[in-house]
C-alpha cells in the first residue's frame, strides 16, 4: 500500500526550529523510519 499527499492550500515557508525542537523532530523520523513496516520516510529539513 502507498500514501501519498497531495497539497491543498498554498505553499507554507521553512520554520526554524531550535536545537532541542529539531533533535526530538529527527529522533521521531529516526524512529518512523526504524519500524520494520515503514518503507520510505521522506523529510524535508533543512541544515
């Protein structure tokens, strides 16, 4: 099975996270992507 997303309202711009918000947003992606029924996660962050 495939999910995909597919956009309704207009393009949102970047948020900046703090260190401490974007160590918990990559932990939780680390683990989405540890699951053995996840095939690809994909996440745009910038560095």
């Amino acid at each position: 099975m495939r999910i995909a997303f597919a956009r309704l309202q207009p393009f949102t711009p970047c948020v900046r996270l703090v260190v401490a918000e974007r160590e918990k947003v990559e932990a939780f992606l680390e683990a989405v992507d540890a699951d053995d029924d996840v095939q690809n996660v994909y996440a745009g962050l910038a560095g």
